[in-house]
C-alpha cells in the first residue's frame, strides 16, 4: 500500500509541474539518485532509498504515459482545407446532418507532425450516406479545439 502511494506522489510531483520536462533531466535524476544510493546506502535505512525510487518511478511513468500520448493539436482555424480519410465513428442528427470521426487523416496545408491523429466534423449538407469503416475525401473549415469556458470547466483542447 505504501509503495503505491509514493508512486501517486511521483506522478503528483509530475503534474504540479508549470513546464513539460525534458527525458534528459529524467536520466539526469535516475544518475543522480543512483550516485546519492551508492554514496549513502549503508549509512541510510532501505526504506529511504526504496522510497525515493518509488517516487521517481511514478514522476518516470508518467512522464513516459504523458509522452505516449502527447498528438499534435491544430493551433488555428484552417478553411477550405481537404481532408482525406477513414469514418470511425458516426452521429447522426436530426434534419440530415451528422458528426463524423476521421482517423489518421491527411490534410491540406499541414505536414505530417501537425496533423492531429483524429479530426472530429460536424457535415451539414445532404449527401451520399457514409458508415464507419468508409474512406472519405471533403473540404471543410476546421477550428482548434476551445478552451474552457471557465476555471475548472471541461477543456476540450486538453482533452484532444
């Protein structure tokens, strides 16, 4: 029970930070607290040392899992760009429209490493029926994620 919370204190630590570190500071600290382990692990009881490594190995996963999925998110609005790819989810709404989720899209304007992994459309005009699993190609204006509306509300831009 313990270790587990001092791994949640690693990743608190993680995530009270105002920047993202770097992987190189995560090496510099795992050397540092091997050094700091070698120098003094005789003189210090093992639950210390057990101790901080636990922490640095939750502050580690979650910096790993926070890179793991680190996507691209569009930072403008973008108009009449194409975007090419597969549906893998659909909403349908009254009056004929529908919300779409494009996986691995291609789009216009934006090189491979600015592209989201996922662009979510709302198509306003009737057209050919589409179901998930088809390949589409359209034009469309497409806008950043917002942020919250107030302090603590839902933020989407994290979210995507």
């Amino acid at each position: 029970m313990g270790a587990l919370v001092l791994i949640g204190l690693g990743i608190g630590f993680y995530f009270a930070l105002s920047t993202e570190p770097t992987r190189d500071a995560l090496l510099v600290g795992f050397g540092i607290l091997s050094l700091f382990s070698a120098a003094i692990y005789r003189k210090t009881p093992p639950a210390v040392l057990i101790s901080l490594w636990l922490v640095l190995i939750g502050f580690a996963a979650a910096m790993l899992q926070a890179e793991r999925l680190d996507a691209p998110v569009l930072q403008n609005d973008l108009s009449f760009v194409s975007i090419t790819g597969q549906i893998t989810e659909l909403e349908r709404f009254q009056g004929g429209s529908y919300r779409i989720v494009i996986t691995a899209p291609t789009i216009s304007r934006l090189n491979a490493q600015e592209t989201p992994h996922k662009v979510r459309l709302t198509v306003r005009t009737k057209g050919d029926a589409v179901l998930p699993g088809d390949i589409v190609q359209l034009r469309a204006k497409i806008m950043p994620p917002s942020a919250p509306e107030a302090p603590g509300a839902f933020d989407f831009a994290r979210r995507a």
